[in-house]
C-alpha cells in the first residue's frame, strides 16, 4: 500500500508540476524516507493528525466548485448522461449507461451496470471480506487501536472513523463523476485513459483529482489542494513503513533473530528497515503502471493477501480448535488460490467470465469476486487441517481466542457513552444514504 501512495504522490507532481514521473516517484521516496526514519511511529501519527484537517479542507474544493459549475446534483447527472455516450459507445459498451449515480439500482444484473458485477460480489466479496479483512487485519489500521488508553478508546477509534468513512465518497467519488461530467466538454476537452494504454501526452483515470484542483483552484487554492492530497498520500505511505518496520523491528527481529539487544541496537535496525521499506514501495510503486487504474491494482492485491488473511484471523479468533497447521495452510491456500485465478484470467482474459460469473465482468468485479473465492478455500482449508491437527491447548488461548479470554468492562457509562451507542447512530446514517442514492 505504501507503494501505491508513492505512486499517487508522483502523479499529482507529475501533473501539477511537470515533473516526470519517475523523478516524481523518487522525490516521494525520499520525503517520506527521511521523516519516518527520524519520527518513527510518533512522526507517522502526529502526522496523520495533523494531515487530516488539510486533507479534508483541501479536498473539498473539487465537490464544491464542481457542483456550482454544474448547477448541483441534477446538473451533474444531466451532463453525464450526456458524456456517456461519447466515451463509452452504445454499440461497444452496452451495459453502461444510466448506472454511474445509484449504489444498488444498477447491481441486481451482471449486464445492468458499468462494472459487470451482481450484488452479491459487492456484498459479499467487497463489503463482507476486503472491507472487514482491512479494517481488522491491516496493520496500519490495528496498529493505531492498539495505543488506545482503555476499552472503550479502542472501539470507538473504528466507531469514529465509521463516519468520517461514509463522508469520504463526497471527496473521491464525487470528483470522479465531476470530472465524467466536465472533462470531456468544452474548448479543450481531456479524455482519459487507462494507465496501462497510455500515450505520450495522454492523461489516465488516476489523474483526475489534481487535473480538476488545477481547473478550479488559482495559485492559493491550487497550493492547499495540492497540499492536502500530497498530505493524504504521504500519511498513508508513512503509516504503512512505520508498520512494516515494527512488525519486522519488534515481532519478528527482536522476538527470533537477536533477543536482548540494547534499545539503539533496535532503533538502527528500525531505521534500516524503513529504508527497506521505502525500497519496496518504489518497486511497487512502478507495478501500479501496469494496472488500468490504482484501485484496480489495490483491490487485487486485498483479493491476494487481505481476503485469505482476514479467513486466517477470524477462524483463530472465534474457534478454539482452530489449529497452527490449519491457520498455516489455510492461509497459504487461500493466497495462492487468488494468484492462480488472477493467472488463470491472465493467460486468457476470457476466464474472468468463470471467475466473476459474468463475461461483461471489469477487472474490479473479478477482484472482488476472487476475493470471495478465496476467502472460502482459506476458511475451508482452515477447518479441514485443524479437525486433523492437534490444537493450542486452551490454556495459551487466553488474550487470543474469544470464549477463552475475560473480556474488560468498559466502566458504569449510561448508553449513550457508550461505543455500541455511537455505532448504532452510525449503522441509521449508513442506511439512510443507501437510501438516498439507491
């Protein structure tokens, strides 16, 4: 994922600037390498922290002008409706149209919509495995619950951030279909293309964001625009290498290959392993180039490591007979499952037909389907190997396993103190918009 904010990070350079973009990606590099290697975990936070504000203030530039220019959300629709056509031909694409503005209308056809995906895979593969697997298996996320002060801290943190993450479509996905609505109109029309079929001069679906802050924004604006997503790309990719360097510095450094090191011994190697890290991202940074656009790349690589991995995490989690050997294979199933169907499709494009139960399926309804499929060989396989495996006793279960550990009390608080309160509240918002954009 660091890789992948690199990434983005060089293009909004790449655009703003007219820098080139491997240049771009090497300045990201170094930026982040430099603050995370002195900070550590501190720098990463009170980053984020502050990040947060610009990113949200900056961002909301887009929606706001957008929707001005287009004479609001009916405005926006009408122009988009009228665009459609011109980039995605009836003749060509006949499972387009009428469908880029409703959530759940368009989804109950794998031919009724732009992506080719029923409601079961967004359901199930998108909204019940990615999305559950990053938000409870994805270090950086766990990470910061983690340095919660007590229980109710650490559950209100995902409780929170349930808000601001149904408000953040206002800033993504809006710009997107601002950019649907504008960017192929006008004098000087910019058509868009995928990132692996671009042409000199060309300009990809990635690139949409910083093209509509420089449409909007004079040297002010543009300047706070430009630096909230840099802000945003830079939080996330800090985020990132400060995990990656902790899991390797302190569980798998520290706990296997040198016990009882002084404490600077550890923080030199921290500091190595940043830098490791920042290696890594850049060449994951170039693998996004061959992907049609960045989402596409980061949900095959959930459908690859994420969805096995949250199976993995919540058979360990709710069953105390769940093995070490079943927790191993089935992992490894489950990941190598989903690289051999992302092959399987490659050789020949044809099979995604097999895999995402639709020939009109896009490359986003075959990683989320994939991700379903593999999520049930890891769980699968889980349970197969652990009936004939010798268990944990139960014993060291405790702290791991739920059933086998004395949960804290989170306090004598009236309801509406406490987290399930604010989830609840949360859960209405989240059915009301479902409602709204049906």
């Amino acid at each position: 994922m660091s890789g992948i904010n690199m990434y983005a990070m060089a293009i909004v350079m790449k655009v703003v600037l007219g820098w080139d973009i491997n240049f771009s990606i090497w300045v990201a590099a170094i930026t982040v390498a430099v603050y995370v290697s002195l900070g550590g975990l501190y720098s990463a936070v009170f980053n984020e922290v502050m990040q947060f504000f610009l990113i949200w203030f900056g961002a909301l530039i887009i929606p706001v002008f957008g929707l001005m220019e287009t004479g609001g959300w009916k405005g926006m629709v009408a122009r988009i409706d009228q665009n459609v056509p011109q980039i995605f031909p009836p003749d060509a694409f006949p499972h387009v149209h009428g469908s880029f503005t409703h959530l759940w209308s368009g989804i109950g056809s794998f031919s009724a919509n732009p992506m080719g995906i029923h409601w079961t895979g967004i359901v199930l593969g998108l909204g019940f495995v990615i999305s559950f697997g990053y938000w409870t298996t994805d270090f950086l996320v766990v990470q910061r619950v983690l340095t919660a002060k007590d229980l109710r801290s650490a559950k209100l943190a995902p409780v929170i951030g349930a808000f601001f993450k149904m408000a953040v479509p206002f800033i993504v996905i809006l710009p997107g279909l601002l950019g649907l609505a504008l960017l192929n109109s006008g004098a000087h029309p910019v058509i868009l293309h995928p990132e692996n079929a671009l042409q000199p001069g060309d300009h990809s679906f990635n690139e949409v964001l910083p093209i509509m802050l420089a449409r909007y924004c004079g040297p002010g604006l543009l300047g706070l625009g430009i630096t909230a997503l840099l802000a945003g790309f830079m939080s996330g990719m800090a985020g990132e290498i400060s995990a990656f360097t902790t899991v390797w510095t302190y569980d798998i450094y520290r706990s296997y290959i040198k016990k009882g090191a002084p404490d600077n011994h550890y923080v030199m190697m921290g500091r190595i392993s940043t830098i490791l890290g920042v290696l890594i991202s850049i060449g994951t940074a170039y693998m996004v180039m061959h992907f049609k656009s960045i989402m596409d790349y980061v949900q095959a690589l959930f459908s690859f490591f994420v969805a096995p991995l949250f199976g993995t995490v919540l058979i360990g989690m709710l069953w105390k007979r769940a093995s070490p050997a079943g927790g191993f294979w089935g992992l490894l199933a489950g990941t190598l499952s989903s690289i051999g169907m992302w092959v399987f499709v490659k050789v020949n494009p044809a099979n995604g037909a097999i895999i995402a139960l639709s020939p009109n399926a896009s490359d986003m309804a075959q990683n989320m389907y994939r991700a379903l499929w593999s999520w049930i060989v890891c769980v699968s396989v889980t349970m197969l190997v652990s009936l004939v495996t010798r268990p944990k006793p139960v014993e060291e279960l405790t702290g791991l396993v739920y059933g086998c550990t004395v949960l804290p009390s989170e306090g004598d608080l009236p309801i509406w103190k406490r987290p399930i309160f604010f989830a609840g509240i949360a859960i209405v918002v989240f059915l009301i918009l479902q409602i709204i954009f049906w």
